[in-house]
C-alpha cells in the first residue's frame, strides 16, 4: 500500500478507537481487528490482504501432518521388490550419479544396496492398487482416499535448510511460513482463533531441532505467525487469568493497554503496535475458545477409537491428529503438526516400526473421522517430511538391520480430500528408488499446487519487502494439474 | 536540445490562457460600452490584452498541432478539434489586426461580433479537446436529459451481456471488458495510439504499433503486455487513475487469444474455463454484475451487526458477488432466529455452514428461499427429515451435509425430489441400507464413511518374518 494512504487509513482507525475508548467500551474493539491487519477494510466482505480468494476454494484449510526427521519412502511407500537380489549390491555409479553426499556417509567405502525388510501389500484404489508397507496397515486400508506423490524432490541434504525449504520456499531462514501466508493472504474464519496453529508431537530415536522460526511471519506482519499449542499444560502459555483476577479486571486491564498503545501508534506509526493490540485481543477471546477447543470429553469413544489408544494423552500424535480435526470444524485455516523422530540413520528397522506405530492408526482415524463429518471434501491433509532416506545403507547391513542417510532426489508425501484426487499415486521413481523417472515434483510445484486448492493463485500472493515483491514460491513453481480432481 | 515532443506537450498548459484572456477581454469590451473608454489607457489595456490573446491563441494551435503529430490520438473528434482550433487562432489574428487598426464606430462593432465568435469557437473547440482527454460522454454522463440530447452524445447504451448461448463468445465475455475499459480512449471518437477497441475488426486491425493481439500467443500481444504492466509504468493500460481490469478479466482476455482469438459463433460455454464463468451472466444474481457493485446492494449496516456477532461472510472468490456463511466463532449460540437474520443477504449466500449449532427444523424454510444456495452444512443439528422437505425448493443446492443427524427412511424420497442434489452425507443418519443404495444411484453420491480398501496382493518374497 502506497504509504501515503495506509498514513489515512490509520487515522480514521484512530477515530474510530477514540469512539471506543469513550463510548461502547472495548469489546467492540476486537471487531475492528479483524482483517489482514491495520486498516478497516473499506468493504466488510474483505477478508484477508486478498480480500476473497483468486479461484473458488477446494479446499477450506488444511492439516500438514509434517513428519519430521524424513521417513523413509522405501520403508513405506515406494516398493522395490528387485532390490532383494540386489542385497549388499554396491549402488552403481550410474545411479548416485553426481549426487552430494552428506558428511555421514561421504566417508563410507562403498554404498551397499539395503532393501527393505519389510513386507508390502498391495490396497485397492482407483487405478491398479496402491503398494503400502506392512508398517501402515491402516493408512493403507485408506488408500481409496489417498492421492500419493513418490516423486517430491528438494536441493536440501539437511534437516534445517531441509524442513525450512518445505515450510517457507526457501532454505535459508527469514521467509514467511506457508500457514503465515495462507493467513496474511486469506484472514480468518473464526474471530476467536488464530488463523494458523501449530502443534508438535515428540517421536522415538534420533530428534531433530525444531524451532518456532519454522511457523515465523517472516516479514510478513507478526499477527500472522503461527500459535503453537502445547501438549502438556496450558495449551497457550500465559492464557490463563491469574488467581483472583476476574475477566472483567482483564478487560479493563487490556482497554487501558490498548489506549495507551494507541497512543504510541498515533505518535510513530508503526504497525507492528497494531499488530500488538490485536494480539492482546486475540488472546483474550482465546482464554474462552482455547478450553472449549480442547475439552474431548464430549466426543464419542467411537470417535476417540479412530485415533488408536493414545488418543487421550495430550501431546501425543493420535492427540494431536483428533486436536487438528477439532481447530479444522472451527474454522481454523492451517493446522500445522509436526511428529519428531524419523531420522533413522542406522537401526532403522526398529525406530520406524515404533514411529509407524505411533502414526498409523491416527492418521487414518483422523482422514476417516473427516470422511464421516463430511469434511474431507473441502479439508486438504498433507502428510511427508523434508527429504527421504537412501537407498544404500549407512553404517552396517544385515538383511534385518540397516540404516539410511538422507536422500533429496525423491521421496513420497500424500494429500488426502481438499480437491485433489482420490485413490491415486503419481510419479515414478527407478528401480533402486534413488532417481525421478517420470513427473518429478519440486517443492515449488507442492506449494503451488497447496495454494491452487486453497484458491490462491500461487504468483499473485505476494508482500513487498526490501524493495521487492516476495511470495512462497519465489519466482518458480507450477500447479500439477494431473493431482487435481 | 528541447525535443519536439516536449514542445508538443505542453500544450494543456498553453491552451488555457487564451481561455483565461478572452473571457477578460470580452469584460473589457463590455464595461467600454457603458463607461468612458475613450482613454488612451483603455486603448493601450485593450490593445494588450489582444495581443497576448492572438499570441497565446496561435501557441495553443501550434502546440496542440505538434503534440497530434506524436500520433497518440485519432479519429474525428481529434480532426474536429484540430481544424477548429486552428481556424481559432488565424480568427485571433484577424481579431488583432482589426484591434489595433479599427477606431470608426463600424470597425468597433464589427470588431465585438468577431470577439464572440472567437469565443463561441473557443468553447467548441475546448470542448472537442475535453472529450479527448476525458473521453466523450464525460460531460453528458450526468447532464440533465435534455442537455444530452443537445450535446448530442447521450452515453451508448452498455452493452449487456446476454445469457443467450447462441451468442458469440467475443461478444458475451470479450466486448464487455473493452467496452467497459478501454472504448473511451479507444473507440469511435478516440482512437488512442490510433487504436480502436469498439468492434472485433478494429481490435484485430491493431494500432499505431502494429496488431495488438496476436492469435494463439498473449504473452506476445501488445495488448496483453500493456494490461500486465506495473500499473505506475507509463504504457499501463488503462492508464494509472482510470478504472482497473479485474485479474479475472484479464485472465479472460488472456485465454481468449491463447484459444485463437476467435469472434466466430459457436464457442461452447462449456469450453470456457470454470474460473472465467462468474464473467458470464448469472442467471441468480438480479441482474448486477460486479461484486462491488453487488455490496453496494447489500446492506452495510447489516453486514456490520451480523459481523459484530462474529458471524464469518466472506465472498467465495474475488469476483464472484456471492457468499459463503459459516458460524465458527459463536456456534453454539447459533439459532433458527440467526438464520432468519441474514435473509437480506439471501440472494447470494452460496455456502451456509450451519455445522454443530442449534438450528432446527424451524430455519429451513428460510434456507429455501436461498436461491443461489449450493452448499448446504446441517452436519450435528437439531433438524429433522420432516423439516428438509422445504429444501426442494432449492433450485441449486447441489451438496448437503446431513452426518450425525438421527433421520430415516422417509428422507429418501424428500432428497431424491432436490432437482441438482450431487452429493449428500448420511454418515450416522440411521437411513437403512436399502435407502442408501435407492439414493446412490445415478445422479446422487452418497457419502458416509471411507470403505476401507482390500488387501489386493502381497509381496511374496519380503524378507521379514
């Protein structure tokens, strides 16, 4: 906005905090936040920096069920049953081609063939059958509604530049995270929520950091960035009243803050106060929403048996899938998970069964609880990590035990509902499952194809920075129409 | 080394002293009529003013004839206006000549009947200049009726987009945009780097720099590169300041070259894509076209009552006026008496999601008087499948969300009579078996939970075990 303008549209705001100050009092105060910031929308219709989005949405939010540490797609998704004649077969040079190796293995002698040990079947779906691991038997018992991509690739080799690529477009930190952008861009639908949430779940083995840089604004406004709800405790930290302060002390404590941050505003201009203020209010009609959210005693326990048993044990998977249906019924845009614990170097075979164990059920309950309500239509679920794991095997090999050092070149996601298409996969890797044959995806053509869904024009949602325009996927990135229904 | 062009320019600068000097003038003249004027001081004021007027008369003339050379502008208001202001300034010359000779009586009237010519010339003229730079129904637009008849101009009826699908595509989704747009500055009476946008022969017949659209490749069309320019870049068009094309309107125009930028009849509406359609006429939004357009209908104070209850509305898509509802925030405060509130927004409420609140039977018949309703959440609500009869009045409604909500066998019949009914949710409705199946077929889907797949084959030599 040119800044001229927004300087106007501030001080009619400023008016209008004034009214509120002196006449009806505060609670209309959190009506005037609402929007993609600062200025009262001229039109109330106005939701978000676009106002409304570019296409009419398949998908009205979405839960990316991110696996953290990148599991490893021969291990679940990506059957390769040549390679148990290839057991302790050197990879050929052919294939590994020229790929950078990282530091854990760049010093192995050789790079010996680990097939996977585990037994694959094959589920019914919509084309000729969809080959799942012995590891998931209940996602693959949903394969009907899976749409799975083995052909994801990214430019990363490591975990931070990794996971930051997937989440923000970029693998240096300081760019807006994907749930900042669908926020910045589309606004809320609950007044009482934030429009981005995330929420972690702690694995087995080998954890990588995660760091609340991930779900960052950027330099997008901070109201944007995502809220992270705890697994144990208060959910929100610092949301609930202190003894013996009652609601009412609350809000006359806010409507004084506001004034005076109001004032401060009025002096510099500066945004990121409003940006404060609204954050003050959204945490105050949070300390009502937050307990009423996460209150699952009112659900059936047939519902609760969906999720598998841990589903009662706050900050666990099952939890945290069961938590991401109730924010996706209230409307809330993008529900981040991140389930820790995938990055199986050696004894692999033991940490993923615990891992896929801890996963399987809930993440089929939660695509099957979303069929019943008849949300799956328009709510897109993402599972996958940041990268996958190699082919070769690092440190020892034995038929039952091996581990595997990351791999870039491709690695298996999948959507389920939100518009794109049932029952299918997409993309084919070689025999080794170390190259891309056929319809590579980059991380670029994800987003882009995440935002298609959600009605965004990936190349028309973009914010001025330093002088130049900016948007999640740089300047690459095209829909992959082929996943769309 | 001053261009040309420049000299050219500052022809909207000149042209408004000789405006300025001749109505100055003529109060000199009329007050010499009714004081003494025989003063050498008069004479001299008198003889001044003249000169100045002839002077700025004939710049205005020579600026504004370089400035048509640039060739920015055609067509007959510019020749009018050309012709007219330089007869103006040779008028000026004479009108000088005769100023600083004349001094019988005769001379002097004579003189005075030049002057209000030269001022009758000079509105004519400065009015052809104003519909160029304004475009031609600028003055007319608001002028009372009968002053519209005599400026002679009274604006084109627009071209309304007809529903008729015998129609050309050019003309249902193309001409509507130029005419809109652009036809001010690039139509019969002004022809803009001497390009014409008003009919399909003068957009395909190009401008001064060569054909604007060049079939099959809008990133190549000049018309395409003008619209897609930063707006603050000389060369945008519409120019900065005048109203914008909506994206929509320009991905319209972009795939309309890409598809051959053919105005032959006979393109199927079902070859346009679904994103362009809400160009199209609607035939359930009461005639209005554009979504600003459209709130400036709906009530606004009401829009800001139903959102200070922290009821969501939002539009669909950016161009598309109609709404989609939902109740997040307050859900479990959501009555049949909430309903009843937003039927002055009926008309274009699309998506109503009433999911997990406490509406009963008692708001669906005001649901049936949504007309442009196609998606309907009733998902863990009070109703019952008396009550979703009135629903067969929806002419439009194509998904219904009914999991969770005890109902039975008689539903069937009721969904079966709702005419665009696509898909509906029956998970934990209670409707047997036998209902399901009577439902599902053919038009209907009927969704309740995902079937889990079957186990089709099994690796024979896996390693494990």
């Amino acid at each position: 906005m040119d800044p001229l303008e927004s300087y106007y549209r501030h001080i009619t705001r400023r008016s209008f905090f004034k009214k509120t100050a002196t006449g009806i009092g505060g609670l209309a105060l959190g009506s005037l936040l609402n929007g993609p910031g600062f200025a009262q929308p001229a039109d109330p219709l106005q939701r978000g920096a676009l106002g409304a989005a570019h296409l009419a949405p398949k998908a009205k939010r979405i839960i990316y069920l991110f696996q953290n540490g990148a599991p490893s797609q021969l291990d679940l998704f990506d059957y390769k049953p040549g390679l148990v004649d290839q057991f302790d077969k050197d990879l050929p040079d052919s294939i590994r081609g020229e790929q950078r190796v990282t530091g854990m293995t760049s010093g192995q002698s050789r790079f010996p063939i680990a097939p996977s040990m585990f037994k694959f079947s094959r589920y019914q779906n919509q084309q000729d059958g969809l080959w799942v691991s012995e590891l998931y038997p209940h996602t693959g018992r949903m394969a009907n509604e899976l749409c799975v991509v083995r052909t994801l690739f990214t430019e990363a080799i490591n975990h931070e530049p990794g996971i930051t690529f997937l989440q923000t477009g970029n693998q240096l930190p300081g760019r807006p995270s994907m749930g900042s952008w669908i926020s910045y861009g589309l606004g809320r639908v609950n007044e009482n929520l934030p429009a981005f949430v995330v929420m972690i779940s702690q694995g087995f083995g080998n954890m990588q950091a995660i760091s609340n840089r991930l779900w960052s604004s950027g330099f997008l406004p901070s109201e944007h960035q995502g809220v992270n709800f705890r697994g144990s405790g208060d959910p929100v930290l610092f949301l609930s009243d202190p003894r013996g302060i009652s609601r009412a002390d609350r809000r006359r404590m806010l409507d004084a803050v506001a004034k005076l941050n109001q004032e401060e505003f009025d002096r510099t201009q500066d945004p990121e106060i409003l940006t404060r203020i609204a954050q003050y209010e959204m945490a105050y009609r949070m300390q009502m929403s937050v307990p009423e959210l996460t209150n699952i005693k009112e659900e059936t326990p047939a519902t609760l048996d969906l999720y598998g048993p841990e589903v009662t044990k706050p900050g666990s998977f099952a939890y945290n899938c069961l938590m991401a249906r109730r924010l996706a019924e209230r409307g809330v845009r993008f529900i981040q998970l991140y389930n820790r614990g995938w990055d199986q170097h050696g004894n692999l075979p033991h940490e993923i069964s615990l891992q896929a164990r801890a996963t399987d059920q809930p993440q089929a309950g939660l695509l099957q609880d979303l069929k019943q309500r008849g949300m799956l239509d328009d709510t897109l679920v993402i599972w996958g990590g940041e990268f996958g794991r190699t082919v070769y095997c690092q440190g020892g090999l034995s038929r039952t035990n091996y581990g595997r050092d990351h791999h870039p070149r491709c690695f298996t996601v999948w959507m389920a509902g939100g518009g794109v298409k049932p029952g299918i996969s997409y993309g084919k890797t070689d025999d080794y499952g170390y190259n891309i044959v056929e319809h590579g995806v980059s991380v670029h053509d994800f987003h882009a194809t995440i935002m298609h869904l959600l009605g965004i024009e990936h190349e028309r949602l973009t914010y001025r920075y330093l002088g130049r325009d900016f948007r999640l996927t740089d300047v690459e990135g095209n829909v992959i129409r082929d996943l769309l229904v | 080394m001053i261009k040309w062009e420049f000299i050219g320019r500052l022809h909207p600068l000149v042209l408004h002293v000789p405006i300025g000097l001749i109505f100055g003038l003529l109060l000199i003249e009329g007050l010499s009529w009714v004081v003494d004027s025989g003063t050498r001081a008069w004479r001299v004021c008198r003889k001044a003013y003249m000169t100045l007027l002839a002077l700025s008369t004939v710049a205005a003339a020579v600026t504004g004839y370089i400035l048509s050379l640039e060739g920015q502008t055609d067509g007959a208001t510019l020749i009018r206006h050309k012709w007219l202001g330089i007869t103006a300034a040779v008028v000026s010359l004479v009108l000088w000549i005769l100023t600083i000779k004349s001094n019988t009586r005769v001379q002097a009237v004579f003189r005075v009947l030049v002057l209000w010519g030269l001022c009758a010339l000079m509105v004519v003229t400065g009015h052809f200049g104003g519909q160029l730079t304004h475009g031609p129904h600028f003055l007319s637009t608001h002028a009372p009726p009968a002053l519209q008849a005599f400026l002679g101009s009274a604006p084109l009826e627009t071209r309304q987009p007809s529903a008729d699908t015998s129609i050309t595509l050019y003309g249902a989704l193309i001409q509507p945009i130029l005419d809109s747009h652009c036809v001010s500055c690039h139509g019969p009476d002004r022809q803009s780097g001497q390009f014409a946008v008003h009919t399909a022969e003068a957009l395909m017949a190009g401008g001064r720099s060569g054909p604007a659209v060049l079939p099959g490749a809008p990133q190549d069309s000049e018309l395409m590169k003008r619209l897609q320019l930063p707006p603050d870049e000389a060369g945008h068009m519409p120019p900065q300041g005048k109203a914008q094309l909506s994206p929509v309107q320009i991905s319209a125009l972009a795939w309309w070259i890409q598809a051959g930028a053919s105005s032959d009849p006979g393109v199927n509406r079902d070859e346009i894509p679904q994103s362009l359609l809400s160009l199209l006429p609607q035939p359930d939004t009461t005639g209005q076209s554009s979504p600003e357009e459209i709130s400036s209908h709906m009530d606004e104070a009401l829009m800001r009552r139903l959102e200070d209850q922290q009821i969501s509305i939002q539009r669909i898509t950016q161009d598309d006026p109609r709404l989609w509802i939902s109740f997040p925030a307050i859900s479990d405060r959501v009555t049949d008496e909430t309903v009843k509130q937003l039927m002055p927004l009926a008309p274009w409420i699309a998506w109503l999601d009433l999911s997990d609140t406490h509406v009963t039977s008692g708001a669906l018949p005001w649901i049936a008087q949504m007309p442009a309703l196609t998606e309907l959440n009733l998902r863990h609500t009070g109703i019952d499948a008396e009550g979703l009869k009135s629903l067969v009045q929806n002419p439009n409604l194509e998904r219904l969300n009914l999991s969770g909500i005890s109902l039975d066998d008689t539903v069937v019949e009721t969904l079966l009579n709702m005419p665009h009914l696509k898909r509906v949710y029956l998970w934990g409705s209670n409707v047997s078996q036998a209902g399901l199946q009577r439902l599902s077929a053919p038009r209907i889907e009927v969704i309740t939970d995902a079937t889990p797949s079957e186990v089709l084959s099994t690796d024979p030599n896996a390693v494990a075990e």
